[in-house]
C-alpha cells in the first residue's frame, strides 16, 4: 500500500504496509453480525525510507504518530438475498415480481361434484430476503416468509409499489412468529415498516428506516488485464497446466504451458463454443429475440411444439464425472480436445475423477452412452475434515471453475454418492457463461437424503454450485425429460400440428427422467431443519408414483401400430415396461405387453388418445425405477438424481400387419418434483422460466365443457373402459402436478415483463386440487372417471407449499423460492466450515464468487 507516493525502483520511499482480509460469517444458529457477511480488510503501516535490504528498519519513522491503520469491507452481494434486482446501470426503470394471472380450478369436496370451477390468483412464495435497486412493483398474490432473528428484509433502494386496484398483496410472515400475513403496504400508502422487516427509500421522510442505499452490482465481465482479459477467462483460458494429480499421464508441454488453458487443460475448464449465443437483433423484419423465441412466438430452435433445444454446450453432472457434449449446432470442434491437443472426434466427452494421487484410475462405464471419450481430468483429492483436521476415507473433495463463450444447458447433481464406485464426493463449482445458462431439470448440490448417518453425514450438504450467465438464466421446462431429437411430423392443422412421428426405420424415442428431492414445510410455512426427514423426502417413498402421460395415435386411418416402453434396460430383459393387457396387441408377447392402436384393438386408428399409466405399480412393474432397481451399479442407487433411461420404440415384432408410424403429440411424467439448488446471477438479462405448451393441447376438453356435458371431448362409447382420454389427464389449461423449487439465491438485472412471469405463472406456478376428471359424476352412458384423485403437491395434497395461517394459503403453489443459508454462513450443520484455503481460512460457498465495486466503508481503525 502507498502511503507517501510513487514507488521507484530502488525502493518504496513511501513506506509500507500489512494488509490482511478476514472473512468469518456467522455461523447457522448464532446471533446473526451484519458485518460478518463482508470481507473485511485492515492495512497497518507506516510512513518513511524501507531499506531495499532490511525492510524492517526504517530511516524516519519511528516517531509517535507515524503509524496508521485503516479498516475497509468489500461485499460480495450475490449472496445475501434470495431475489436481488440489481438494475446494474441504475436506470430509471421499473421491476415487477409476480403476475395478476388468475386460473380456474375445481373447488376441493368429498365426494368431488359438478361444482363451479373456483377463480383465484396465482400465489408466488418468497421464503427469503429481497432488494431491488429499482423502483419495485408486486402483483397478485405474494407470500414473503421472512425470518428476522436471521435479519430477513425486504428492501428497496427507491418506491416500494403496491396496487390496490388489481387484487395485489404482499403478506408478510415472520417466522420467528412476531406475525403472520401481515399486509404490507406500499411507499405512498400508510407505510409499515413491520420493525424493520420492510423497508424503502421513500422521498421527504426522516425516518431512518426508510433510507436504503443501493446495493452494489458485481461484475462478472470486468476487464482485469491488458487486452480486455476478462476474470474468468484469466481463470480458465489462461489458468496454469491442470496439476498431475488430477490426470493421468497429463502431456501438454508439447504444446506450450500457456496453451493448456485454451484447449480446456487448464486448472479451470475453458469451452470456447462461440457459435452458440443467441444474438438479439433489431432488424425491422425477421428480427431475434430470446424472449420471444422461449415463449413460442419465434419458432427458432423449437422441435413440434414442446421441445425447446437452444444451441448451447451440454453439461450434465454426477458426483464422480462430468459430462460434456457439443451443440448439434456447433461446427468449432476445438474446445472438445483431448490432453496432446488433439481433436476429439467423439461429440461427448467425460471428464472424470481418478483418486487424486496421479495414479490411473478406471473410467466410468455404468450407465453411459458407448460412443463417448473419457479422459481422467475432474479435479479431487482425499477430504480432511476441518474439525478434526484428518482425512476421511472413502471421501473426496474438488472446486473447479468452468466458463463457455456461449451458451450452456446444465443439470444434474455435483456431489454425493457414485453408485458405481461408492465413493463420496463433495464439490464446489461456478459454472459461468459469456451468453445464457438453460437449467434442464433437477440441479442438486448431491443425492443424499436428510439426516444420514455414517461418512455420508459427512457429505451431505457440504457441496455447491454457482451459475452466472452474462445474459439471462433460464429454466428449460420442455427439457425436464430431456427427450430424444426425433423430428416433428407434417400434420396439417389442429392441436397436434406438430406430432412428433415414429416410422419403422427410426423407431426409438429416448427419455431421461431423474427425480428430485420433494420438502415438506411446517404449519406456519417454514422449512423443516436440514437433519429433519421431511426436510428431503426420497420419491420412492411417497404414497403417489410416478405416471407416464402420452398423448399418440396411429398415424393412418387403416394402419395399426404397436409400441413399448423400456425403462433402465441393463440387458436383463427385464426392464420392459408392461402395459395392462387391454391395450395390447392380441399376438403381442406377453412379458411385454406391448402398447397397440389401430387394426382390431378397440383403440381407434388415426384419432388421439390421453393415456395415463403409473410407472411403479404392486403388480407387473415394480421395480423399474431407482432406487427399486440397482440397474448396472455396483449397490442400491441413490434415492434421488439418478437418471431413469427410458426408450419409446416401435415394437416390430409384435406381429402387426400394415403397420403404420406412430405419433406422439405429448409426454409427461407426474406428479414430480423439480429441484435447483444454486446461486444463480443473470448479470445483464433476468431469470426466466420458459412456459412451453399445455400437457393437453385439446381447447375443446376443459372443465367447463365437461360440467356441461359429463364427459370430456373425443370420449368413446364404444369402448370399454378404453375411452380417448384417461380420467387422469389434465384438462385443457389444466397444469401438471409438478413442483419447481429453486433453493439458493437469485441475481438478475431487471426480472422478466410482467406478462411473462404470467405466461410461466398459470403453467407452472400453481398445483390444481385433481387430476383430471377423476371423481366427477359421468353423463348417462359413458364410462365412469373412477375414484377422486388428489394431486400430490395441491393445497389438499400430501406436499402442499408453505401455507402460512393454514390451509389454502400458498399451499397449491407450483414455484417456491428458498433461501439457502449456506450462502451466508458456509458452515455445514456440525459446524464445519465448507470450503477453506490452504492455510485454513473460512471462504465463501462457492469459488471464484465476483464482488461488488468500491468498498462499503474505508476509514481509520477506531483506537488505532
């Protein structure tokens, strides 16, 4: 540090000083420090001549007075609350939360009758902290579950606006109990601060709670060095050789020490993809836009009508490996090459652990594709606990940066349990993109359930993950199965205009379903503790299975065709999904029990049918998915994030004569919960959810339709027990039974339009009380709709939302927003810090975080 002026070569004539940075949150379950969140700097030194030689002496420095120490704290922001709206170029713009979208449901009632469909606001829950640099507007329904021995806030560094004319609230729950759904009031209204919970920057007032400071924005994007060279591509792209111990026979010198990083050989992984960025254009015609494109306006990158697939690098994520696959659109095969800088010819790659000694290590084999290259290169090494400062066997420990030019897709879980190896890993990455992250599915921290025992204690929880996009961070609902790429198929109109088509010489149709953790809350809306059972709840434990959901047909009017289903096959043969016998083929296997329709079946040719069928059932199918199977790993599977492979073909053997293709308009899997653990930040662009279609495109088979005429649109009379729509599907504008939770935080610039957030709203943001029909009293004549069947995640349900004054209070919501606390007190629940440096210090949760601009405060040490 400069304490006198410029520093010549000889010497520093302006004397010096110690600088030294503490960083020591507050732990989960202490009295929370304000000040503990930042990084807090000191610098003492002195002013006077250092000796080139001995810089102890001094040449005039020793008088009284000449010493001076200073104090500084640096923020790191992106982790202090669960919505932050950063408004990075402090316009004058702005932000909304939440949507005025209102949806119909049938009211709840044992038995279920003919009522009149119920009309209520679509409820978002915010389970955290928020702050917003901009003026900030609500709209409809919004539950804030705020805990102040925490020092939860919501904060606004300008207006805080709440409509009273659109049936807008904010109801505010202290779970401490000081209250619960209290109103909050806006800026211009009689203002409630709720003893600091809620809190402005209201023009004309002297109230010290009603002067919030903006909040400082970091900057992922920065420039650090000469040549524009931005932080994370010094991390990766120009980061040293990756170390010897991670990979095996490691040969780069060939190449330059300083190329290592450029072909993804550094200590942090470079992808330099390029060509996959979505460029928003402003042509006065044909013009782009991502939001467009992800709300179907634009049908760019669209597959039918249901499969958004954006050009983007593929990264899918286990404990022991991580796997790369380059964008099918993508011609620059160079950030795909192995370890002599050679071209990889392979479009997927595998970038796994070995034991952290240098030593070779057998690659992984269960449950992967063939055609993959796999290279021994995912940083790890043998975890010592930081309480007892001793290895623990069996247990390994990495951080790894990775950053992309382009775009990157991600899902999967980062730590855990390796079914094939047994081994545990703990793991700690920021994944950062020049363009946009596209969330697949379920992104877990690792897939140990709550409260284990054993090593596994000593693992759970303890891993992270950080995504920041330079653009936008987007949830990619029609990639929640991750389906295959068959092509949409020419029909001519209507609501399956763009069936997906299966023929004879393309006959495969590959989904992957992985099931995350569901949570269960408390009767004032809170989260049960991490070591609580209800707080993870393993899948395969619920009273609900999983069903598969297809809306097809036989594509011609005289043909016939016939499928089936396998799921996890591991070349057993016994992992065909066995259809009920009424819908097979009469000449169809038996063990298989294959899918027909069309011919003589009772399944009408070339109409569609909404089928439904539990993929776990006591009788035909009862081990299929994990973790009742082991499938091709080594002891049982986790209880959750394991990838179920399942592959939809045509069945060519079942004896079908003038076989036809076969279509499939839709598919789902529900009831099914959907988890992202991770801090997110969008610097430039918003969070955003993509709303994709109806599970039911059909507008003429809604609720209202079949109250006026007891039975729903294309039912057939002619068939027993095997009418067009199975009492189970949804109706028209009828969402799925499916939860999306995102645990951890969220950083954007400004948040989506309004209208957007609706359009994701009335999909996905809440849980209808039935499934389908079931219950409802037939007309005359048709066939009956069975026994009521409550969805899982509805407000009646077995997992309803945080419900907060009880039921029918945020309990049918389909989003729910939870603050991570780790992000703030990085301490496991034993009290273990989660990652720290080599000489033992406490660092933040995940790695290479960015940190605001400026400094919040710098003065001189008091006392000094």
């Amino acid at each position: 540090m400069d304490f006198g002026g410029r520093t010549p070569s000889a010497g520093n004539l302006g004397g010096r000083a110690l600088i030294k940075l503490v960083y020591t949150p507050t732990k989960l379950g202490d009295v929370p420090d304000a000040n503990s969140q930042y990084i807090k700097l000191f610098a003492v030194g002195r002013a006077g001549i250092v000796d080139a030689s001995d810089p102890t002496t001094f040449a005039s420095s020793e008088g009284k007075g000449q010493r001076r120490e200073k104090v500084g704290f640096k923020a790191i922001e992106l982790t202090r609350f669960l919505r932050f709206i950063t408004n990075r170029d402090n316009r004058s713009v702005e932000a909304s939360l939440g949507a005025t979208t209102r949806v119909q449901d049938s009211p709840f009632a044992t038995p279920r009758t003919s009522a009149a469909p119920e009309v209520h606001q679509v409820e978002s829950v915010y389970h955290g902290p928020i702050h917003s640099n901009a003026p900030l507007t609500f709209n409809g329904i919004n539950r804030l579950l705020l805990n102040s021995q925490r020092g939860d806030t919501l904060t606004v560094s300008s207006n805080l606006n709440i409509p009273t004319t659109n049936g807008t609230q904010v109801l505010l729950t202290d779970l401490s109990g000081a209250f619960t759904n209290a109103s909050v009031i806006g800026s211009n209204g009689a203002f409630n601060p709720y003893t600091g919970m809620v809190r402005d920057h209201a023009p004309q007032t002297g109230s010290p709670l009603r002067n919030v400071a903006r909040v400082g924005v970091p900057t992922i994007d920065q420039s650090i060095g000469e040549n524009g060279l931005t932080r994370y591509r010094a991390l990766t792209r120009d980061s040293e050789p990756m170390d010897a111990r991670y990979v095996n026979a490691n040969v780069i010198t060939g190449l330059g020490t300083n190329q290592a990083g450029r072909i993804g050989w550094g200590s942090g992984f470079y992808l330099d993809n390029r060509e996959d960025i979505q460029t928003a254009s402003e042509a006065l015609v044909g013009a782009y836009s991502p939001r467009a494109n992800w709300i179907g306006t634009d049908t760019r990158w669209w597959n039918g009508d249901n499969r958004y697939t954006p050009p983007a690098v593929v990264i899918t994520l286990t404990p022991r490996y991580m796997m790369i696959q380059r964008s099918a659109t993508s011609l620059n095969r160079s950030f795909l090459r192995d370890n002599t800088g050679r071209r990889i010819n392979q479009s997927t790659v595998i970038r796994y652990s070995g034991t952290g000694t240098g030593a070779a290590d057998t690659a992984p084999v269960a449950g992967l594709p063939a055609n993959v290259r796999k290279l021994e290169a995912y940083p790890a090494q043998p975890y010592v606990n930081p309480l007892t400062n001793t290895a623990v066997p069996g247990v390994w420990e990495g951080e790894y940066v990775v950053y992309a030019e382009g775009n990157i897709r991600i899902r999967g879980t980062a730590g855990g349990l390796d079914p094939e190896t047994l081994r545990y890993y703990i793991r700690h990455l920021t994944v950062v993109s020049g363009a946009n992250i596209y969330v697949d599915g379920n992104l877990l921290k690792d897939n140990l359930p709550a409260n284990p025992s054993g090593v596994a204690a000593q693992v759970r929880g303890r891993s992270s993950i950080a995504l920041l996009a330079k653009d936008y961070v987007v949830v990619n609902t029609t990639q929640f199965l991750t389906p295959g790429d068959n092509l949409a198929g020419p029909e001519a109109s209507g609501s399956d205009a763009r069936a997906i088509f299966m023929r004879p010489d393309s006959p495969v149709f590959n989904l992957r379903l992985a099931q995350g953790p569901a949570e269960r809350f408390q009767a004032n809306g809170e989260r049960f503790a991490e070591t609580s059972p209800d707080s993870r709840i393993a899948p395969s434990t619920l009273p609900l299975p999983p069903s598969i959901f297809l809306r097809h047909s036989a594509a011609e009017v005289n043909g016939a065709t016939a499928v089936r289903l396998n799921v996890n096959d591991v070349g057993t043969g016994n992992s065909f999904f066995r259809f009920p016998v009424a819908y097979a083929w009469p000449n169809a296997n038996p063990a298989l029990t294959t899918l027909a329709m069309g011919g003589p079946t009772t399944i009408e040719p070339g109409v569609y049918f909404d089928h439904v069928f539990p993929l776990k059932d006591g009788v035909n199918n009862t081990n299929l998915l994990f973790p009742d199977t082991a499938g091709p790993y080594a002891g049982p599977a986790p209880l959750f994030g394991i990838d179920n492979m399942m592959t939809l073909s045509l069945d060519v053997s079942a004896g079908v004569p003038n076989q036809t293709d076969y279509r499939l308009s839709r598919f789902g899997v529900a009831p099914l919960d959907v988890r992202v653990e991770a801090l997110i930040y969008a610097q430039d662009g918003s969070f955003f959810i993509i709303p994709g279609p109806w599970l039911n495109p059909d507008p003429n088979d809604t609720y209202e339709a079949y109250l006026a005429r007891g039975s729903r649109a294309g039912d057939n009379l002619t068939a027993t027990g095997l009418g067009r729509i199975d009492p189970s599907y949804p109706f028209y504008g009828q969402p799925q039974d499916i939860r999306i939770t995102l645990f951890g935080a969220i950083a954007e610039n400004l948040p989506a339009d309004s209208s957007d957030q609706g359009a994701w709203l009335e999909k996905w943001g809440w849980v209808p009380n039935y499934f389908g029909s079931t219950g409802l009293p037939p007309a005359p004549g048709y066939a009956s709709q069975g026994a009521a069947v409550p969805t899982l995640h509805g407000p009646n349900g077995v997992l309803p939302g945080p419900q907060p004054g009880g039921v029918g209070n945020g309990g049918g919501s389909g989003i729910v927003y939870l603050y991570d606390e780790k992000l703030v007190s990085p301490y496991a629940t034993d009290g273990a810090v989660l990652r720290r440096d080599e000489y033992g210090n406490t660092l933040p949760m995940a790695p290479r975080l960015p940190v605001a601009p400026g400094l919040l405060f710098i003065g001189e040490t008091p006392g000094a």
